[in-house]
C-alpha cells in the first residue's frame, strides 16, 4: 500500500528541520510515544537506528527506526519495522516563501496473514494516521502546542 500526504508549516525550513530532527521533540507530536532509545553509536545519521515504544489504547507497540538518507534541509527517508509491517517513509522538505512544504511519500509492507486483511480493509486508517502525525508537529512547531499528556 501507497500513498502521499503533505502539509505547510509556517517556519522556514530550517527551522521547521532543528524541530523535526531532535528526537526529544517526537513526545510533542507522536500521539502515544511512550519512550525512545538510540541503538546506534551515530545517532540521526544515515543506517543509524532507535527503537520507539508507543501505547494507543491497551496495545502496545514497539518499532525500529533506521534512516536509510539523509540529505537535510532536502529529504530524509526512513523505515519502520513492527511485528508484521515494514514502512518505508521518503520525507521531502521544501521551502517556500518562508514556510516548509513537508511531502511524506509512505510504503507499507505487510507480512503475516492479520496485517495484510488490516491493510487491504482498512487502508484509509493508516493514512489518517499518517496525516495526524503531520498536523501535530504542525501545532507543535508553530504554536508550541504538545500532544504529550492527551
């Protein structure tokens, strides 16, 4: 499954990468992260791994990020693998008069039979997702407004 979001934020692009690029920051708009560890000794850079923990509702869930490019402030692509996903996010950062157009190219791979019937009947739930996690760091970067305590 295939699909592209995007969204302006109003922040140059620099700016709109120093908030993007610190992981301290996912807290403020990744609804559900509970924690992060850095797996690698050269954090944020290219093959560079952390795994997330995340809680939405009773489930659990635990990922590894690992960056596949990164050629900042232009794009940085990343994969995400969880029991029975494989994701592949190619993020693209344009500037435009003083504010960030960020577009989110975003591949899922499914393995295991109760992945691949979620995907095939709920695929409009991951985009929705997808989109959410934008318009956070959006309110977060412009407004300071933080999805950590909801």
């Amino acid at each position: 499954m295939k699909y592209t979001t995007e969204i302006v934020v109003d922040l140059p692009r620099d700016e709109f990468i120093q908030k993007l690029d610190d992981p301290d920051n996912m807290k403020h708009w990744q609804r559900g992260l509970v924690g992060y560890e850095q797996l690698s000794k050269n954090p944020g850079q290219e093959g560079a791994q952390m795994a997330l923990s995340f809680k939405m509702g009773n489930r659990k869930m635990d990922m590894i990020e690992t960056i596949i490019k990164r050629n900042l402030p232009e794009e940085m692509h990343t994969t995400y693998d969880t029991k029975g996903v494989h994701n592949i996010q190619k993020n693209y950062f344009k500037e435009e008069d003083g504010k960030t157009r960020w577009i989110s190219e975003s591949e899922f791979q499914f393995s295991g039979f109760g992945m691949k019937v979620m995907g095939l009947l709920m695929p409009g739930a991951f985009k929705k997702q997808s989109k959410k996690y934008m318009e956070d760091f959006k309110a977060f970067a412009e407004n300071g407004t933080s999805v950590e305590h909801l």
